[in-house]
C-alpha cells in the first residue's frame, strides 16, 4: 500500500461520513416538517368539531377517531377533510354522515 495515498483515503472516507449524516439529517427534518405540519392540520380539525359540536377539545379528539373508525378513513385524511370543509364547504358523504352521528350522541 503506497504510504502517500492514506491522506487521501481518510479524506475520502470523512467525506463520505460527513455527506451520509448530512443525507440523514436532511432525512430528520423533512420527517419533522411533516409531522409538525400534521399535528397542525390535527389541531385545527379538533377546532372544527368542538365549535361544531359545543364540545372540550379531549372530546373533539373523540368524535375525530370515531368518524375515522366508522368511515375506514385514516384519521390524518378526515381531520384534512374537516379542514378543508370549513373553507369550501364540501365534506365526503360518509364523513358527514359520521360526524353529525358523533356530535348527536346522546352520551356526549
């Protein structure tokens, strides 16, 4: 092994480790970006429904799990649609259907 190309190898190899952390990190915060993104999107359905439904927001949670639970929709795609039906006015029908089943309830 020629003694003058180990510089140039651990140069290589640094290079390497910096770009794999730096892929990794750019990785985190795309990951984190929508997460927070998320859990705003979440925060303002439970807004929607507890103005709806008169409700405190642990129960607006409640009738957000029940509307996905009873629909077969993922719970990130109806908070979405409830969000998107405070601007423009349009709701999928069975969503709508489940929502006005959870905020008549007797038990609520």
């Amino acid at each position: 092994m020629d003694p003058r190309r180990e510089p140039w190898r651990r140069a290589m190899t640094e290079d390497h480790d910096l770009l794999a952390k730096i892929t990794a990190l750019h990785e985190e915060v795309a990951r984190l970006r929508q997460a927070v993104a998320s859990h705003a999107v979440m925060d303002q359905a439970i807004g929607v429904v507890i103005t709806l439904g008169t409700l405190r927001p642990e129960e607006g949670w409640e009738v957000l799990e029940e509307v996905a639970r009873q629909t077969g929709t993922p719970l990130r795609e109806v908070a979405t649609h409830l969000v998107e039906w405070a601007h423009c006015g349009w709701l999928p029908e069975a969503i709508e259907q489940a929502l006005d089943a959870a905020l008549t309830r007797d038990d609520r």
